[in-house]
C-alpha cells in the first residue's frame, strides 16, 4: 500500500511520532497530536507529493489516517 507508506513518512517528518505509531485507524488530533498548522503543512507536503489540489473544505473532513488514504485513493484513479 504505497499511498500509506508515503502518507507515513510525511506524517513522520511533520510530527515527530514513529511510523510504527501510525496506523489507518490513528486519529490526526487525537492520537498523532496534529495541530491545525501540522495539518496546514502536511496538506501541502501531500499535494506536492501526489500532484493534487485539496479544497479547504475536504480536508477538514480528514479525521484519521485512513480518510486521507481513501480520499488520495479516489482522487489518484480520476487521475
């Protein structure tokens, strides 16, 4: 599952947690300690990665580790 690995290591550089901590179920705020401005810049980290676009809107609704998988998912087969 590239897309997890890849969405691992921006959250490993960004938080400061060990990737081993991550797991789809992980929440941004809750477990992984996110704050709004980690969210901010991972958001961009991904975008860079992946070479998509995320509304503001969207992102917000990214609880946990996997709705950010799902959402990139979708959006890499519209591609």
């Amino acid at each position: 599952m590239a897309i997890l690995d890849d969405l691992k290591d921006i959250i490993v550089d960004i938080l400061d947690v060990q990737a081993q901590e991550i797991t789809e179920e992980s929440k941004l705020v809750e477990d992984l300690k996110a704050d709004s401005l980690d969210i901010v810049e991972m958001l961009m980290q991904i975008e860079d990665k992946f070479g998509l676009q995320i509304p503001e809107s969207t992102a917000e609704d990214f609880k946990t580790v996997k709705d950010v998988v799902d959402y990139l998912e979708k959006r890499l087969q519209e591609k």
